[in-house]
C-alpha cells in the first residue's frame, strides 16, 4: 500500500516523543507481520514534538517504505493530542495503535485485526496482563483500573489505558481524544454509542531504550480525568439537572433553618427564660451558607445550560441504522 487513496487494511497510528532508538526495529517488525499476513497497511508516526533525532530516523525509514506518514508537531503536546491527529489522518479498515517504545508487539496485530473484523467489536483493547513495568507503576495502575471499570460500566476491561489498541475506523472517527484523555479512549467511545468492547492479552516487554516519558502526577491528573468524564456522560448536556438538584438541596436546609430560627423566635417570646441573639445561633448561619450556596449552584447550573446551548456536541447522536 503506497500514498495513493486505496484503503488499506490497517493503519498502525504510532505516537512518539523521542524515541529515535526505538524506530527502526519496530518498523521492521510491523512491516514483517504485515507480509507475512498479507495485509495492506499504513504507518502513520506522529512525532510529538520529539527533541532527539526522531524526525531524521523517520524521514530516512520512508524514504525506504512506501507505507510510512508522518505528521510532527512542532513541539510536544502529549499523547493524546498525537493520537488523535494520527486518527484523523488513519485511512484503514482498521486503526490500531501502538507506543513506540517496543514495548506493545507488533505481532498481535493479526489476532486484533480478526477480533474487530470477523468477531464485530467496535474496540480491543490490550491487556498487559502480565506487565514489565517497576512496582511504583503497576499497584496503583491496578487501583486506578478498578476506579475506571467502576465509573464507565466497562466492567470486563482490565487494562484501560493499554497503548496497543485495535478499532473499527468509523469509531476513531467519531471520538475526540484531547487532554490527558488517552487513558480513557474506551470510556469516550462507550459514550459515543460504540459498546461492542473487547479485550485481549497481549505481550508486553520492558523498555529496551529511552525513559517513561510520564512521572508520577499521571495517576492525579488520571483521576481528575475520570471525574471530567463521568461528569460530562452523566450531565454534560443537561448540567441543571445536577446543579438545580443540590441548588434546590441547599434551600430546603436554608429553609428549614429560618423556620427552626422562627420557632425559637416566638418560643423565647412566649417564656424569655429561652432568650437569644439571632447572631448566637447556629441555625442563622446554616441558614445563610445554605443560601448562597443554593444561589450558587443555581446561577452554575443556569450558566453550564447557556453553554451547552452553544457546544457542537449537544445534538451529536450516532445513528446505528435508517431505513
Ligand atoms: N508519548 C507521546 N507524547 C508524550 C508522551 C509519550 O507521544 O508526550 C508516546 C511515547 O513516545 C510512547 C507512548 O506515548 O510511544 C507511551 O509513552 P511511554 O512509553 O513513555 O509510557 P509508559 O509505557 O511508561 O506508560
Ligand atoms: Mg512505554
């Protein structure tokens, strides 16, 4: 398959920031399993950005193979950014991504690549079940997993944020990966109506060159991700419903505070044994925070409704057939 407009097979998206080492041996490799498998494919490397000699390494290795696109960034924005400019470009049958680093192998293609068309999944995702990473990576992985699996409803993923995935073109296509939010691609396409989600084994090796290129904040900004998202599933297009719900919460306690202010009002009046000052009690300033609180999620609500009136998603709905 060359850069003339046939459809190959596969396109194998490959995100990369400084990984110049790496290149050479896994362009080798896919370009073996695809032979040997008679496909028709593409590489499509997205250079994020990379400082090191990635971009020479890359140019030299399609001088040699017609199948390799490139894209660079001119500086690095992330893995997700890089993912999704390199599915927007992808033009296969099947897109199937894959990090750089040879730590994914090349030599699951086949298997995904029949997973998606012959078993009718949308998505396949790796699970590196067993992992040749250090401990300080693989225990909380296993933590933030669960967490993911819980909040999504994906509940027979093991491995959400595996980089070696298999999916049906029309599904990357459909999804916007921006952010930090590689972590949760099968969440964004479960909300984007592809719930035909699949998982397999795969291989995984330690790093043979260069460095992890995430520290450790990948696991705090993971989470606040995952609340993002499951914020934005359950009300992003209708947020009054949460707002207007813990708005109209803090005026019925308001309310209730200045009734029980009240009551003790007109007991005190009645026996001045029960005297006191307004200010004294505690009824008053619940009964003043639970108003400007209630205001306050009510004026976010009615804010976050205008918004969405606006965004491009609001009638974003996939149609799975029409006659
Ligand atoms: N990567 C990228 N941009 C970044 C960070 C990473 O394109 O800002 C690529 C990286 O080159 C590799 C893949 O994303 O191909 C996974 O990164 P890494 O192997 O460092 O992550 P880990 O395996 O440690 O989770
Ligand atoms: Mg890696």
């Amino acid at each position: 398959m060359s850069k003339e407009n046939t459809i190959p097979d596969i396109s194998v998206v490959v995100p990369l920031f400084n990984e110049e080492e790496s290149l050479p041996e896994l362009t080798g490799w896919i370009r073996r399993v695809m032979e040997a498998n008679g496909f028709s494919y593409e590489i499509i490397f997205v250079n994020d950005g990379s400082t090191d000699g990635s971009e020479r390494v890359i140019e030299r290795l399609a001088e040699e193979n017609p199948c390799i696109r490139a894209v660079a960034f001119a500086r690095n924005y992330g893995k997700s950014p890089a993912l999704n400019v390199g599915f927007a470009r992808a033009r296969g049958r099947v897109v199937i991504t894959m990090d750089a680093d040879l730590q994914d192998s090349p030599d699951e293609i086949p298997e995904l690549y029949r997973m998606i068309t012959e078993d009718g999944y949308d998505l396949v995702s790796g699970w590196k079940k067993k992992r040749y990473d250090p401990l300080s990576k693989t225990i909380p992985t296993k933590l933030f997993n669960a967490t993911a699996r819980r909040v999504s409803g994906i509940h027979n993923l093991h491995d959400f944020n595996c980089g070696l995935k298999a999916y049906r073109s029309e599904v990357v296509k459909h999804i916007e990966v921006y952010g930090d939010m590689h972590r949760y691609i099968p969440y964004l396409a479960k909300n984007a109506g592809y719930t035909r989600i699949g998982e397999k084994v795969v291989h995984h090796q330690a790093r043979k060159y260069g460095t992890t290129k995430f520290g450790l904040d990948r696991f705090v900004n993971g989470y606040l991700d995952l609340a993002t998202l499951w914020f934005q599933s359950r009300f992003g297009i209708k947020p009054m419903h949460i707002f207007g719900l813990l708005g109209s919460a803090m005026f019925v306690i308001g309310f209730l505070a200045v009734l029980t202010l009240i009551v003790m009002k007109i007991v005190s009046m009645v026996n001045p044994s029960y005297a006191f000052y307004l200010t004294n009690s505690v009824y008053f300033y619940l009964s003043l925070a639970a108003m400007i609180m209630g205001l306050q999620f009510f004026l976010t609500g009615f804010t976050g409704e205008l918004i969405t009136r606006n965004s491009p998603e609001r009638n974003n709905y996939l149609i799975s057939s029409e006659i």
